[in-house]
C-alpha cells in the first residue's frame, strides 16, 4: 500500500552522542523507521531528562533529540496525508491509528520534560 511505499525526503537526523549505548540509527527512509526512531527517541531523551545534570552538553543533545523528534512529526504528518487522500485499509487499521497515537504522545512527553532547549 502507500503507506508503505512512502519513503522520507526531508533533512536527514542529526546524531548525538550516545551517552547511554543506545545504538540508534538516525537513518529514516520508511514507515518502520519512523515508528522505531519514535519509540528509540523517545526512550534515549528521557534518559537525558530523568538521567543527567541540566548543563551545556546535556541539553545540545537534548537540542538534537527534539529536533529529530520534529522531524519524525513532519514525517508522521505526511504519512498522514497520504491516509487522507488515499483511505484504505490502513486508515482504518486499530494499530496504526494507535501507532499515530504512541508518536504524538511520545514526542508531547519529551518535549514537556525538557522545556525550551
């Protein structure tokens, strides 16, 4: 289906240091990869937000997750776009609807805990 031949167009992620050994991949090319650099990203920010003193190094790399994360909503947005004017199955699949669900919050509890980077 379209969603799955949707491929990424945008500016490409920037990668942080890996502070905690996460061993994310910053390529996003597909749905899948948007979906795990969601779920990853979220997991790796957190860490820096629970996890590390509020100076310089940690929130650059805060600064790096967040945009990234934006990057992922544009994403998500386009994908969205395509389930607009193309309403198949997909759209009214339980899971993605749920999966479109999981990134917007994800993104939304970063973003609450860092505050303006």
């Amino acid at each position: 289906n379209r969603l799955h031949r949707w491929k990424y167009t945008g500016e490409p992620l920037e990668k942080a240091e890996d502070v905690f050994n996460d061993n994310i991949r910053h390529e996003m090319t597909s749905y899948d990869d948007v979906k795990r650099l969601n779920k990853e990203l979220v997991e790796a920010g957190s860490k820096y937000c629970d996890l590390l003193a509020d100076k310089a190094k940690p929130r650059e790399c805060l600064r790096i997750f967040l945009g990234n994360l934006e990057k992922v909503q544009v994403a998500c947005g386009q994908l969205n776009g395509l389930l607009i004017d193309d309403i198949d199955d997909v759209s009214n699949s339980v899971s993605f609807n749920e999966g479109m669900s999981e990134i917007v919050s994800g993104f939304n509890k970063v973003q609450s805990k860092v505050g303006p980077v």
